[in-house]
C-alpha cells in the first residue's frame, strides 16, 4: 500500500485558487511542425485533479508532441495551455520553475544515468530546486519506498533491470511531488508483465492524489483497464469511452472482442 506524502499536493501550494481549476485545460492547442500540415490542430482537452487518462493514437499520430507542450520541451503555435489555472502554452521565464515543482515526467528510455547511484539519481530533481540535504535525503527514501525500491539508494543504477530503471524514473518523477506526472511510453521497452507492474505504480500513484496522463499505443494494455481514454486522430484529441469494449473508434473493439 503506497502512503501519500505528507505535503499538500504541489500546485495547490503555489496558488489557493488553484484547486477549484481543473488541473490542465488545452484550448484550441495548434502544433506545427511543418507549415500546412499540423501534427496537432486545435485539440481541447480538460483534465480535472486526481484523474487518470489514457492518450493513445497510432505512431505519429502526436501523443509525444502533446506531452512536450505541456512540459514544454515545445511551444504551441495555437491556443492555450493552462496548467493549475496558469497559462504555460509559451515560453516565460517565469513558468519554467512552477513546472519544474509541479510536473513529472517519466520516458520509455528511462533517461537514468547509468553510472549514478539510484539515489543520485532520484535526488537531482529536488537539487535543482535547492532543497537542503537532509530534506533531500527523506524525500528520496520516501520516493523509493513508494516505487518499491526502499534501501536500494546505494546501488549504481546500470546493475539494476529494465523494470527497476524505469522504477528509478519513476521515483525522480514523484519525488519532488508533482500535481501532474506525464508518462510518455512508459512500458515501452517492457515486457508485458513488467509493464503491468509499471501501469499498477501509476495507478497507485494516481491514488495519492497525482494526476496522471499515460500516452501508450499498447491496446492491450489500454484494455484491461477502464480509464478514460483520448484518442489523438488527425492531430485532434478523440474523447472515447471509458473501456476499449465499448469504443467504436479504429477498430479497437475487435481485440477486447
Ligand atoms: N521535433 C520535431 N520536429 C519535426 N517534426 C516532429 C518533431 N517531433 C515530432 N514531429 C512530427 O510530429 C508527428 C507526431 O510525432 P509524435 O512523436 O508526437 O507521435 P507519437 O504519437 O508520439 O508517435 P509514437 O507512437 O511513434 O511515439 C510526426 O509526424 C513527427 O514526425
Ligand atoms: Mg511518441
């Protein structure tokens, strides 16, 4: 049983208004990469606190492009973005740390650095917001505690498995206790145990309080669960229904059958 941390949840803390917002809106979201043909053109999307979400659409299809708007390795062309009610959709500087402190992010690769101990590892998120030591040093325990890897700090963090690594990245995401984890992949380099184990930590983390977007094109996965699901489809957002079983859209019914 994952415990939830002891704060309040981020974003919160940095705005009281905050928690009467949904968490994120995208309104009108355009992207384009090239002119003329938009990977994403005017997606709406609202994601109220505390939900889970599926985003899935074929390879290319824009579920990585619309992560990276929202923790802005990119900016939109279009629309907006708000995230705990602050417009983030453009570069300010102002947004970057209030990003940093209230989003996490965890990749297919993992992005661990190999030679670094799992505990370095999972403590630079909260170095860069200049925490104290001692305060780092709980923080990371508790982290690892809550991914399953409590007194493995130590361990340099290429001996570890994929599933472990991925667990490490995890770990970093939510160390830092984010309102907001982004998952892009995240069981993409796993086999289909291990990326049920990974799903079932998203969702213990969902259940803490973190909300939760979880971009996959693994139906398989999708379908055994019954959360909500957004569909990315000629670069717009496709809201289907909760349960594969149920969605009419690009056939998906037939492998749930
Ligand atoms: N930095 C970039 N520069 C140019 N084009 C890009 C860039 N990033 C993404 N694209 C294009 O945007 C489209 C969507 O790519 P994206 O990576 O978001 O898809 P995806 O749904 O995540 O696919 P996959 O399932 O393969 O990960 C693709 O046509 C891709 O080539
Ligand atoms: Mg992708």
């Amino acid at each position: 049983m994952v415990r939830p941390f002891p704060f309040f949840r981020a974003g919160v803390r940095a705005d009281p208004d905050a928690a009467q917002r949904p968490i994120l809106e995208l309104s009108g979201v355009s992207k384009y990469f090239q002119r003329d043909l938009p990977t994403l053109r005017g997606v709406d999307i609202t994601v109220q606190r505390g939900e889970f979400v599926f985003v899935t659409g074929a390879s290319g299809a824009g579920k990585s492009t619309l992560l990276s708007l929202i923790y802005r390795k990119h900016t939109v062309d279009e629309g907006h973005i708000f995230f705990c009610g602050k417009d983030i959709a453009r570069l300010t500087s102002r947004s970057i740390p209030f990003l940093r402190r209230n989003l996490g992010v965890v990749f297919q690769d993992f992005k661990v650095i190999n030679h670094w101990t799992v505990f370095e590892n999972v403590a630079v998120a909260l170095e860069i917001l200049a925490m104290p030591r001692r305060l780092v040093r709980a923080r990371v325990a508790e982290a690892l505690e809550r991914v399953g890897l409590a007194g493995r700090g130590g361990e340099t963090t290429e001996n570890l498995s994929g599933g472990e690594q991925q667990r490490v990245a995890v770990a970093r995401a939510i160390v830092t206790e984010p309102a907001l984890i982004l998952a892009d992949e995240p069981t993409g380099n796993l086999d289909s145990h291990l990326a049920i184990d990974i799903l079932t930590l998203f969702e213990e983390i969902n259940e803490t309080g973190t909300t939760v977007l979880f971009a996959t094109h693994d139906h398989s996965l999708i379908a055994k669960r019954d959360h909500r699901l957004i569909s990315i489809e000629d670069g717009r957002a496709v809201e289907a229904r909760r349960g594969l079983s149920s969605w009419p859209g690009s056939g998906l019914h037939a492998l749930v059958g």
